[in-house]
C-alpha cells in the first residue's frame, strides 16, 4: 500500500489523542485514504516530558527544521495554540512545500486571511475543521455539502466550557465561581478562562463560520460579544420561571439591512433543541434556502473528538480532496467582503430585563416611563413579595419586552440603573424568539 508521511507539530492533548489514532488504528486510516498515514516525526519543546504515549524510536523531536527540510513529508498537523510564533511556524511549513492541516481557531480568526493566500500562492492548502465545534464536522457542511444552498442562519452554542458552566448553575444551582472551578477541575476551563467566557472564543468562531457561509470578511473582534463571566444563577431562575434556559448563542443571519452577527447569554425557550444542550456540548442550527433548517449537535472540544476532525482532515489532505476544495473555494481572500454588517444598535429584539430596587410605591411607574421614553414596551413583570425575614428592604423586578431596537434598550437600562431607587446589578440580556 502507498505511504504518505506525515508530521504533528505540537503533542498536548489534541496532538496526543491524533499520535493515538495514527498509530493505533493505522488500518482504519489506511482504509479510508487508500495508503498508509505514516507518523515520521512529532515535534515538541521538551522531548524528555513524560507523555502518555510511547513513540516508535526517532519519531520525537524538538527541532522544527526536521520537519521542514524533509521532503517526504506532505502533511503537517500544526496542533499549538496562539498567535505567535505559531502564524511564522505555519508560513515556514507552507514555504517549505508542506499541506497544513490545523485546529488553531484564533490564528485562522487573526491572519486567516495572510495564511490562506500564502498558501494559494505557494501551490499548498490549510484544512481546519477541527478549529470550530471540535467532532462536529461544520467546516465541511457549509462549505461543501450545503454549496447548492444560500445559507440564510446560522446559531448555535459554539463554546463547551461556557456551556457546562451554565448547566452547572442551572442543574446543581451553583453560582457561577463554583461551576468555573469544577470546569477547570475536569479539564473543560484553562488556568485563564477568559477567552471562553467572556465571548471571545465563540466571536472567532463565528467570524470562521461568517466567511464561509456568508462570505463575511469580518474581524472577530468587531462582532458585539457579551459572555457569561457575569452572569448571576438568580436569572437562571427566572429564566426558567418564565420558561426558558439562558445560553451563550452565537447568531449570524441575513437580513435586509445586513448581515447581523453577535454573541450574548440568551434566553432559549425550554423545548427546543438549543434550550436541550447540556453539558460541554456545542450545537448549530444552519438553515439553508433549498435544505431548510439542519441541526448539529456533539463534543465539541476534548481530545479524541477534536483529534477525530483533525485526522480526517490528514486523510482529505493526503488523497488530495482537500487541495480540490481549497482551490475551488478560494476560502480565506483578502478581497473585499461580499455583505455588509446590520448596525447592532438597529438590531431588533426582545429583552429580558431584572433590577434591584427599592420596596417603595412608584417604583415601577418610573421604569416604565424610562421605557416608555425610549419606546420599549413592556410584555410582562415578574415581582414577588419580599420575604418578611428579608432585611434588606429590596425586591427583585424582573420584565419581559416586546420587540425593540438593541440601542434603544441598552440606553433605557443604563438609564433606568442611575434612578435612585434602582440599586446595582442591573441585567439585560436578549430573548430567542420562536422561529428564529
């Protein structure tokens, strides 16, 4: 059987569990590619780390440049994490005649645009499925199963460890510093989670899924994001009060105005398949004019599903569907985008709303003027009465909008949260309607 040689720059977690795969189920990659994945070398800093994975003698290596000046080697998993040096490591593997197959989301959200015509230029391709959604194979449904399609919507839960945390803090009850340090404890959150649950990460995801679905040239940083880092267990009880699980939904969809794309915690009516997502799953609805609506749903992180998506795409990469693909789709071009993006202020939506406010009469007429003024109507309130234990001569007011522009509820709640008889931790967050 033919052998294609290939090489992994990076052994953490993702890289241990496609060194397990290649060496491990060689038969079953070999069956699927028509040859052999043959694993000639793993570069890593250290090669004395103990690792959970014995290598075939030679096959480790600290020193890049055995990658680079072996010519027999087509196909490099690029599996490390970051910016910099990792964009300088994937130009040196692309000039130095390499296909790069990688999960490395925020380097393809920052230079994917550099990296990709570098490669076109070069005669060479980037696969990347396994930088969004993990197992779940999105890349290559947008990109090539729905091309008969005009893909109108997509939304979904791009980012597992939020999405643990906020079921921890819906099923146990926990605040939300309790549900982060049993994330970090199972290895769903870093050291740092900032990047997961402040929205980033799911802004760079969705900027990757905006180019291909969309023709989007967009910077992850300018989609509005909100993430879940403040989010207080007291919404999720009202939330599900009132009929709903709160989410962090990424949203991108066509309208007339534009293309409108954000990330924000969400109320999800409890039923339908996002409100369902438990645990460090991601899901996505995409909706495509001729196939309708399609859903998604599985790990989209940990190490054998995101490896799963990384050898698959070795394999497309060493029997040359990859390349077919890349040149065809032209994916990641510096070129002008093809849509525009919706002003977020115009943006219309329902909002669920709750503040902290004085048990005093009046209370509600001077919200609602507030509301009013701004011309946010309200859909419906929720006020409980105060404990007779409670000491704190405070209660909790919680609404439910109809429809108004995203400004226009924003500037209503930071005005709402300087009356007097408003105390803080005012919150707003946006409301999925049915059919959206």
């Amino acid at each position: 059987m033919d052998k294609t040689k290939v090489a992994i720059v990076g052994m953490g977690t993702v890289g241990t569990g496609v060194a397990k795969l290649l060496l491990d189920h060689g038969d079953r990659t070999a069956r699927h590619a028509g040859r052999t994945l043959w694993l000639e070398k793993v570069v890593v800093n250290d090669i004395h780390k103990h690792r959970n994975l014995d290598l075939p003698a030679g096959v480790l290596t600290d020193r890049l440049d055995d990658v680079l000046n072996d010519p027999n080697i087509e196909v490099v998993a690029q599996l490390i994490g970051g910016i910099e040096p990792e964009r300088t490591i994937m130009l040196k593997l692309l000039e130095a005649g390499k296909n790069i197959v990688t999960a490395n989301k925020a380097l393809l959200a920052e230079h994917g645009g550099e990296l990709f015509d570098r490669a076109r230029q070069l005669g060479r391709s980037i696969a990347f499925e396994a930088s969004v959604c993990g197992g779940i194979p999105i890349i290559a449904n947008i990109s090539q199963c729905f091309s008969a399609n005009e893909i109108t919507s997509i939304k979904g839960i791009l980012n597992g460890t939020s999405n643990f945390i906020v079921t921890q803090m819906d099923e146990q009850r926990w605040n939300y510093a309790d549900a982060l340090v049993q994330a970090q404890k199972l290895g769903y959150a870093e050291a740092d989670p900032t990047m997961d649950v402040d929205g980033s990460d799911a802004a760079q995801k969705l900027a990757i899924l905006a180019h291909l679905a969309f023709g989007a040239r967009v910077h992850w940083r300018e989609i509005p994001r909100v993430g879940i880092d403040r989010l207080d267990v007291k919404d999720i009880y009202y939330a599900r009060e009132l009929g709903y699980r709160i989410k962090l939904i990424a949203v991108g969809r066509v309208t007339e105005a534009g293309l409108e794309l954000h990330v924000s915690p969400t109320l999800v009516r409890m039923g339908s398949p996002l409100a369902e997502v438990r645990g460090a799953y991601n899901a996505l609805t995409v909706v495509g004019d001729a196939v309708g609506d399609v859903f998604f749903h599985g790990q989209g992180a940990g190490q054998m599903p995101t490896a799963s998506a990384v050898v698959a795409d070795m394999i497309d990469t060493a029997v040359g569907r990859t390349a077919i693909t890349f040149r065809t789709l032209e994916l990641w071009s510096q070129r002008e985008s093809r849509v525009t993006l919706r002003t977020f202020d115009d943006l219309p939506g329902r909002y669920y709303l709750r503040f902290e406010v004085d048990d005093v009469p009046g209370v509600l007429s001077q919200i609602a003027k507030v509301l009013g003024e701004h011309s946010v109507s309200i859909a419906s309130i929720i006020q409980h009465e105060r404990h007779r234990d409670r000491i704190e001569p405070t209660v909790t007011l919680v609404i439910m909008t109809h429809q108004a522009p995203e400004g226009a509820a924003r500037k209503a709640v930071q005005q709402i949260a300087q009356l007097p008889v408003v105390h803080s931790g005012s919150t707003r967050m946006r409301v999925m309607e049915e059919g959206q």
